[in-house]
C-alpha cells in the first residue's frame, strides 16, 4: 500500500492543542475573563476549539477507511 504524501490531521491537531492549552489554561485566562467581557465568553471559546477540531478532522479526509 503506497503511503501518501498529502499532509493529514496530524499537524493542525497539534497546533489546535497547543493554541488551546495556550488560551484556556494559562495566566493568559486570568487576563480575558477579568476584561470585563460577557459571562459566555469562555463558552465562545469552547465552541471555536470545538468548531476548529472539526474542520481539522475534516480536512484529514477518510484515508485508510
């Protein structure tokens, strides 16, 4: 079977994980939720994490299905 060589959910997952570690488990959270912004900004958040995830997943395709 020949491997292919367009690239696939692997890097963008990491980048997605590390994007969110950076912006909701740092002392970069204490900063956004002290700006006085609406209470459902953190679910915004979530939402965007959760909307990105799935264009990442997406974007790998089915390969190997």
């Amino acid at each position: 079977m020949p491997l292919s060589s367009e690239p696939g959910p692997a890097p963008g997952s990491v980048a997605l994980f590390l994007l969110s570690i950076f912006l909701l488990c740092t002392p970069f959270t204490d900063w956004w939720l002290m700006a006085g912004l609406p209470w459902y900004t953190p679910f915004l958040g979530w939402l965007g994490m959760i909307v990105a995830a799935g264009l990442v997943i997406h974007r790998g395709g089915r390969r190997g299905v």
